[in-house]
C-alpha cells in the first residue's frame, strides 16, 4: 500500500462506517427505498440533521442555565461556602476553554461527527460525578467536564450546519443552534422550579444520550470529506443531503474547486494568518464573538433575579424563566428573519436596540441611586429596568446571540478554519468567564457605571458591524469566501 493510500486511511471519518446512507446506489435503490421517500425531498434531509446535532446546543443551553436555579439548595446539601459554588459556576467556562482550544484539531482530524461523539462523552460522565457528588470534589469535576464538551460543542455544530446547508436556508438552520442554547437554558430554568439539584443533573444526561445514536443515522459534513479528498463518500453525502432526485454536479464542482485552491497542504501556519484572506475573516469572527460577550448580557440576565426582586416582583425565579421564555420566542422570530433580511442588517438593528435598552437601565440606575426608596419614583424606576432589562435581551436576541456563530461559521475558510475556529471560540469562552467573574465585582461598584461601560461596547458594536461584517446572505460558502482573497 502506498503512504498515501496510508494516509487515506488515517483520515477515515469517524463514525462513517455503518451509516444507512453509505450503501452504493444499486443497493441503496433496492434496500432503502423506504429511506428514500422520507429523505427525497432535500429540506427534510437536512432539517434532520439539524435537529440531531441540535441536541449539542440543548445541552450547552442547559449546562449555562443549570447553575440558576440550583445555588440554594447545592449550597445547603454540601455544606459549601458562596465562593466555592462561584468556582463550581465558573469551572463550565474553564472546561469549555481546554474544549475550545482542542475543538478545531479535532474536528478537522477525525470529522464533524467524531467530534460531537467526543464531546458528548465527558458531557454524560459531568453530569452522572455532579448527580452522584458527595462533597465539592466530584462537582468540581463533572462541571469542568460538561465544559469540556460544551467547549467543543460551541465550534463543531454552527460549523457542521454550515457545511451542509443549502444558502438559501443556511440562516435559518444556522440560528437553529442559538434557539437550540435559548431552549436548554429555558428548561434548565424550568426543570429547576420542580426537582432537585441532582434530579436535574440526571435530566442533563438526555441531549447528549440521545444525540450519540442519532449521529449513526445522519452523513458527514461533505465539505470536510472533500477537503480529505474522500470524493466518493463526499458525493454521496451531499447527494443525501440534497435528495436523491437532485442534480448535483454543480455544487460539487464548486466545492472541488474551491478546496483545490486552496493547496494539498491541511495543516496551516500561524504565520499564514498574516494573509488578508485569512486575517479579515477571523478578525470579523473574533470580533464579533467578542462583542457578543462584552456586551455583558451574561452580567445581565446573572442580575436579573436581584433587578426583579428590586421592582417588587415576589418570584424572581419564575420571572427568570419567563425571561427565558421571551429569549426563545425572540431568538425564534430571528430564525425565520435571518435568511430575509440579511446577518448585517439584523446585527445593526439588535445592537441598536441593546445600546438604547442598555442606557435607558443605566439612567435607571443612577437616579434610583440619588432618589429615597420610599419615593413613588424609586419604584418607577425599578419597573423601567426590568422593562429596559427585558428590551436588552430581545435586542439580544435578534441578532447579536445567534448571528456570530452563525458568520463565524461562514466566513472563515475551509483549510484555515479548524485554527482560526479554535482560536475564535476560545476567545469568545475567555471573554465569557471574565464578564462572568466581573459582573458581580462590577455592580457592586457601581450598577449605573457597569451598564454605561455595557452600553458603550453594544454602540461599539454597531459601528464594527456597519462598518467591517459583510453580507453573507443568499451566497455559497465558497463565494464568501472567495471574496476575501
């Protein structure tokens, strides 16, 4: 056997072997005729892949929301110190780092849904050490755990969906991944209201139990077998995902093409980001990535519960889930919008709606802070914060929650988006947990001042949008990215 026959075999797909959709066709037309008629049609074929590989973000959803509404009684049952449950909240990002770092490498070396496999593993075992814990030692391991994968999860799945979109609904089932976090958030929250904290970790083991045999039964992502120069199983993935009555042979030439620009070599250097190509695209997805999380809507929604206690509302765990019902509802409507209006113009428009939310809080702040809280003013005040809480997140919600990952998972090209994607969602998890870790330190200085810094970042954003993030609608990932060079 020759070494790059060698080679080939090295680069086999996980997962691949065994998969329905790998017969040959004279096979597959006798044996999966059935098969067939479910999948012709290629909206559906894909739709299932997505609601397979959403599972990843419903669990990812439900790790960030897990901690909420289960401080009070962790803390009591373990006898823990307030610290030490904010070191168990914060070990998620940590984890989610380490995955973030090793997300890329691994998806470009053992596919999109090896990855995913590889992910849910540590998520399963998390959530079983925090379930069965019996002091802070096994909750500090299953929560680092469940970041691992989380970290891992947070790349692969806008990238997977990417892949195998057609353009024309590659907004929609990309934003798919943000309604999917929205969703495992909501019911974390929900969940959290009637059982207890170990019952919930029981539950948190389902998204990733069921998403394991559901990767048998979807195909690979076709761009990255055509990048491994698998040309065989790269047109029967792309025909499963098109229908089986479709003509093809132009996507496929157009995906040839573009990975034999790109050069035989996968691996990619440092010093080649250097290239405007690849520098421009990963500093748009850098910087977006960033800004989502600067613009401090994890401080936000950690506040939440004390700014709803503050405006006299009694149940501040119910409002939360509420808050979490108009994320889902908002992050909805952005699903159906993003492939009609366009990423730029729903970016420009929700970090518009955030800056204007974000300073009508801050005012909020600084005049309930010189008014007596006996004063009908100070408990007007209070309701205009929840109200300009509440306006944030569906500002949030519209766009700049669900459109960078989305773009992220666009615009950077095939051969250099394993390293820039690694590099894209560390940094997007790096800035998570410093907001995160800040946010109380923050508003105990000065709530007034931490929203003006607040909204002075979602201004920022409006500018980096109109100014540098380029529209992505209604084009292939090859003509996206072709425009760069």
């Amino acid at each position: 056997m020759s070494d790059s026959e060698d080679g080939r075999e090295l680069r086999k797909p996980f997962l691949n072997t065994g998969s329905w959709y790998r017969m040959g066709s004279r096979q597959s037309s006798i044996m999966a005729s059935s098969s067939q008629k479910v999948m012709r049609d290629a909206s559906i074929s894909v739709l299932f892949c997505v609601l397979i590989v959403a599972l990843g973000p419903i669990q990812f959803g439900f790790t960030c929301g897990y901690s909420s509404p289960t401080q009070e009684s962790i803390i009591r049952d373990l006898k823990l110190t307030l610290s030490e449950f904010s070191l168990f909240g914060s070990l998620s990002n940590v984890g989610a780092m380490v995955g973030a770092i090793a997300s890329g490498q691994i998806a470009e070396y053992i596919g999109r849904k090896g990855s995913l496999m590889i992910a849910a593993i540590p998520n399963i075992i998390g959530w079983l050490a925090i379930s069965f814990a019996k002091d802070s030692s096994f909750l500090f391991m299953g929560r680092f755990l469940e970041g691992f994968g989380v970290g891992i999860i947070s790349y692969v799945v806008p990238v997977y969906i990417a892949e195998i979109s057609p353009q024309n609904m590659r907004g929609t089932l990309g934003s798919v991944n943000q309604l999917s976090i929205t969703i495992g958030i909501m019911l974390a929250y929900l969940l959290g209201l009637f059982v207890n904290w170990r019952v919930l970790a029981v539950l948190g083991i389902l998204p990733c139990t069921i998403l394991i045999p559901g990767l048998f039964f979807i195909p690979e992502s076709p761009r990255w077998l055509a990048k491994m120069r698998m040309t065989e199983e790269f047109e029967t993935s792309l025909q499963v995902l098109r229908g089986f009555d479709t003509d093809i042979s132009l996507e496929v030439n157009e995906i040839k093409r573009s990975v034999a620009s790109t050069g035989k070599r996968v691996t990619i250097q440092f010093a080649d980001l250097k290239l405007k190509k690849y520098w421009f695209p990963l500093m748009v997805g850098i910087g977006l990535l960033v800004l989502q999380q600067l613009s401090g809507t994890n401080g936000v929604l950690f506040y939440s519960s004390t700014i709803f206690g503050n405006a006299g509302i009694s149940s501040s765990n119910a409002a939360t889930v509420g808050l979490g019902a108009i994320q889902v509802i908002a992050t909805g409507i952005t699903t159906w919008l993003v492939d009609k209006s366009g990423r730029r113009l729903l970016l420009i428009i929700s970090s518009s709606v955030m800056t204007i939310s974000l300073l009508f809080v801050s005012i909020a702040f600084y005049l309930e802070g010189i008014t007596s809280e006996d004063s009908p003013l100070h408990s007007i005040l209070s309701i205009l914060s929840v109200v300009g809480l509440v306006t944030m997140v569906i500002g949030y919600s519209l766009g700049l929650g669900p459109i960078p990952w989305l773009i992220m998972s666009e615009i950077l090209p095939v051969n250099i988006k394993g390293l820039a994607g690694s590099i894209a969602t560390l940094t997007n998890w790096l800035t998570s947990w410093m907001i995160t870790m800040t946010a109380n330190l923050l508003l105990t200085w000065s709530s007034g001042g931490t929203f003006t810094i607040y909204t002075v970042v979602a201004a920022f954003t409006v500018a980096f949008a109109a100014i540098w993030v380029p529209e992505t609608k209604g084009r292939t990932l090859e003509e996206i990215q072709f425009s760069f060079r």
